[in-house]
C-alpha cells in the first residue's frame, strides 16, 4: 500500500459521512468494538495468507512465491472470513450491512480493482502490505468521480489519487503479524533448511533464532512432519532439546514455562510459540535446572 495517504476529507458535511458513518459503527459493533476489530482483522489476514503459502507442505516462504490463482484465492479467502468475523450475509455484491449492498475488495498491492456492479455502492476495502507488516480497513462509496477513468479488461477501474481523500478509515497503517521467515536473517534460514532431518533443521532453527519466540507454524514448517512436535521434545539423546542442551542451549514453551521465560528476561513469549537462549551464567543454569523439579529460586 501507499506509504503516503491523503487525510480523509470523509467528515461531517461531506455527502459520503452519514452512510459510511452508519457502516463503520455497525461494523465495528460486529466485531466487539474497536480494539477487538483492530486485533482480529490483522490476525485473519496473517491466517489467509500464511494458509495459501502452506510452507510446511510446500517449502514457499513468502507471498511473492505464489502463483497467480493463489494470489486471487487470498482475497476470495479475505471475503469469506470477513463476512464470518463480522457475522454478515452474502449479498446481491459481497455482503449486505444495515440493508446495503457492499463490496468486499482485497489488495496486497497499493490499490483496488472496483468492478461496474459495485459503482455508487460501497465498498469495504481491505490492504495488506507483506513488506512492511502493515493493513488497512476502510470505505468508499465507489462514486465514478473517485475512480480512474481508464479500466482494465474486465472494465474494472482503480481508485483515483483524488479519490483516495474519500475513504472512510476504520484503520490504516496498522500492524499485523509480520511473515517470520521474511523478518529472519536470510543466511540463517538457507541455513535451517539446508539441513537435511527434522532434528537437524529444528536444532538449527533454535540454534540460530534465540532469544526471538517462534510460532509452532514456523516450527511445524521446519519440521515437515505431521507430528511436527515430536521434534521439540527430548528424545533419548537424539530429540532438539537434548541437541541444544549440549550447547547449553535452552528450549521453553510460552505457556508451560511462561515463569522462567520472564526469569530469564526474555521477550515475552504466545502460549504457542517457542524460544530459546544461551545459559551463561551458572545462576541461570540452576534456574532451568530447578524449574525442571518445579522447584522456586530466589531473585537474584
């Protein structure tokens, strides 16, 4: 998307306010509110994408690897989720809220494609930008003076610069979980995958990833196995955590050792992710050592 947008000139007098007004505060309603709409909307877009690339199935890492189909499949998937998040039902367009129709349109470029059903309708518009992490939620009265004069083949025509001033932002510039193999070194992922078995390529991804937690996606990517987490547990010797612990590497869990992630200052870490770090110090080794037997240590 647009680094640089245009401020709204969507405020009371203009003649889009009332009507988008009315959408926004429904929509947001349906969602639980505004933080809730603000959290869940950057959530589904990371599930959507993340679900199309399918790394544990198909080794892609990033958006750009997708074929075209799939990249159209993303705001199909989009749609879907959205009227399934909002509790809405399909209507003559994408969806209908408060009796209007409403195009749904998705972007992982920097604008929309609006088709001729949807002029003078509204169109609830949804960005991702993958680069930086960043999405976007607003709407539009798709009026013929806020498009692009010229179309493409499908007589579909973008919004205009002009016609950026009349978006109604629900949000815009916000963040949203960023793709983790895009924010990892790239040497130290050729590396993780260049391993050849599933304990080799999740020691190295805890080997080289510490202090840094990691969602079990990227794990079950790493590991390419069903029983992916197979691969995290201690295994006779021969499992990652007993790899990393003779590197006095430590493995934690975000839930099961949530008190000894917070011990070790480290950042906090989801109930489904992973993290790991050096033990440097002898203190710090006691600590793994006695919450291992559950037992209480001292603050230091």
């Amino acid at each position: 998307m647009k680094q640089k947008l245009p401020d709204s000139l969507v405020v009371p007098g203009h003649p889009d306010f009332g009507l988008l007004f009315e959408l926004m505060a429904e929509i947001t309603t349906r969602a639980g509110g505004a933080l809730a709409l603000e959290y869940d909307v950057p959530q589904m877009l990371r599930r959507c994408i993340d679900d199309v690339i399918m790394t544990p199935k198909t080794g892609r890492r990033a958006y750009e690897d997708l074929e075209k189909t799939e990249k159209t499949y993303i705001g199909t998937r989009v749609e879907i989720e959205l009227r399934a998040l909002l509790g809405v039902k399909k209507g003559r367009l994408d969806t209908e809220i408060l009796g209007h129709d409403v195009d749904i349109k998705h972007t992982m470029g920097t604008n929309w494609m609006i088709p001729t059903e949807a002029l003078d309708s509204v169109c609830l518009l949804v960005a991702a930008d993958e680069a930086r992490a960043r999405c976007y939620l607003g709407l539009i009265k798709a009026r013929p003076d806020y498009l692009t004069r010229g179309q493409n083949k499908d007589a579909k025509r973008s919004i205009s610069a002009e016609g950026f001033k009349h978006i109604f932002w629900l949000f815009k510039d916000h963040p949203y979980p960023a793709n983790f193999w895009r924010t990892a070194d790239a040497e130290a992922v050729e590396q993780i995958f260049a391993a050849a078995t599933g304990n080799e390529r999740m020691a190295q991804l805890f080997r080289l990833i510490q202090r840094q937690p990691i969602h079990r996606d990227a794990v079950e990517a790493v590991a390419q196995q069903k029983d992916f987490m197979r691969r995290i547990r201690a295994d006779g010797g021969h499992g990652t955590r007993d790899i990393l612990a003779r590197e006095q590497i430590v493995l934690l869990e975000g839930q099961k050792d949530a008190q000894l992630i917070k011990a070790l200052e480290l950042p906090p870490c989801p109930a489904s992710a992973f993290i790991s770090c050096r033990i440097e110090s002898g203190y710090h080794a006691r600590m793994v050592e006695q919450s291992r037997h559950h037992v209480e240590w001292p603050t230091p």
